[in-house]
C-alpha cells in the first residue's frame, strides 16, 4: 500500500509538475509554491506586506473534504527562508475565534488553529513534521512517519527555539463571534528539524513536500481547510500522499 502511495505521488509530480493533476472532480491537486530567498532580517511583527515580506506571493488554504462548512474563514500563508532559518506568515479572516490549549503538544487544533505540515526533502517515506499553532501561539510540534506511526514529540528546549508572534491574547476564551483577523508569524531554525530528520538544506532548486492547514476542532464552528487538497471522504490532514510542493528559489 505504501509503495502504491509513493508511485501515486511521483506520478502526479511528473505529469502535473505539481500544478495541473486533477481529482476525478476536476479539482487542482498537488500544489507547488515558490519559497523566496530573503532580502533582509525577520522582525517577526506581524506585517503581513511590509518589510522583507512585501510582493512576497501568499497561498491561499481553502479545499476541504467531507461536508462543506458553514464557516471558510479566508486564510493565506506565506513563506521565506535564508540559510538558517524557515519563516512561516498565516493570515487569517476569522470569526468564533478560540484558543483554550496553553502547553506544548496540547490539542491546539480544537482551538482556532493554523498548520504546516512538511518533508523537508523531496522523499516523503523519511516522514512529516507537524507544526499547530493556535491563534494564542500556543504549539505542537511532532515528526511522524505516518498518522500515529514512529511519532516523536519535539522537545520542550527545541520548541522555545522556534519563535512566534501572535497577534491574539495566548488564551480566548470565551469565543470572540465577531469578524477577527490574527496572524501567525514565526521562525522555525533548520537545525531543530536536523535533530529529528533527515533534512535537505533550502538552496536554489531544492524541493519540500508539504501542506498548509487551518482548522478549528472544538469552536462553535468546526471546520478544516487545506492548501493541497487531500481527496478523501472524510478530513483528515495525515495524509502526506496528497502534500504539494514547496519550490526553493
């Protein structure tokens, strides 16, 4: 079943070079994203097109499976990177925004939650890393094989290494219902992945494997929207056979 996988994944990246596969719905599968070198240093302040962000092309985290939700919040996420360090920037156009979790590795995503989910190389049978932030900046970080598969929580130091901005309070609670727009702006150091997994270096023609989430688990509107998008019937963001590209330029 593995190697079926594998096969499927290499097959859509040859013929559709990540951009033009389509699901037998006619739906865009296996997305590809130029990540930009940076031009100068990450204040990690929120500007979401200023500084060393502005022009920077943002996706856009809209598919979902399973049954539409009654609430798509507009969510767009950009990504640069310089020889130490991925910056990761989410945007969010949000209501019933939420955050209970506080500790590392709790369950973030049934909060108001924002997700990267990667291969830092182009063979995704080394497995994925799993970033979830809530919009209060409280994180889980793992590496995994496969959903629940070889799964190894990153270390509480290795997490404080990774720095975020939050443009909301660390707790929300109780839900704000109003129209909110956060942001998640973080800096995740390459040599932290390097500790856990096989990692190619970002340079000028190395490719990640990967795919952007945001979800919301336990608000009063539920809800999970993909970058890349997973065809399944039911939801679920594990599934790094359907991950798109990450493109280093």
């Amino acid at each position: 079943m593995w190697k079926t996988t594998v096969v499927f994944i290499v097959l859509g990246l040859v013929l559709g070079g990540c951009n033009a596969v389509l699901n037998q719905k006619g739906e865009q599968m296996y997305k590809k994203y130029q990540v930009q070198r940076t031009k100068g240093p990450v204040r990690l302040d929120g500007k979401w097109d200023q500084g060393p962000w502005k022009g920077v092309e943002a996706l856009d985290i809209k598919n979902f499976t399973g049954s539409e939700p009654d609430h798509k919040p507009k969510t767009e996420a950009k990504v640069l990177y310089d020889d130490d360090y991925i910056y990761v920037f989410f945007r969010v156009e949000d209501k019933y925004v939420q955050a209970v979790a506080r500790n590392y590795q709790d369950d973030v995503w049934l909060d108001s939650c924002v997700e990267f989910f990667f291969t830092p190389s182009g063979d995704i049978s080394e497995g994925y890393f799993n970033i979830e932030i809530n919009c209060g900046g409280t994180m889980l970080f793992k590496h995994q094989t496969l959903r629940g598969v070889n799964v190894v929580a990153v270390e509480n130091s290795d997490c404080d290494r990774v720095r975020i901005y939050h443009s909301e309070p660390k707790i929300v609670d109780p839900e704000k219902k109003e129209p909110t727009t956060w942001v998640i702006e973080y800096r995740l150091p390459i040599d932290v992945l390097e500790k856990y997994a096989p990692v190619t270096r970002p340079a000028p023609g190395v490719v990640w494997l990967a795919n952007f989430q945001k979800c919301a688990g336990k608000t009063s509107h539920p809800h999970g929207l993909t970058w890349s998008l997973i065809d399944t019937p039911r939801p679920d963001f594990h599934r790094p056979e359907f991950f798109g590209t990450l493109e280093f330029k």
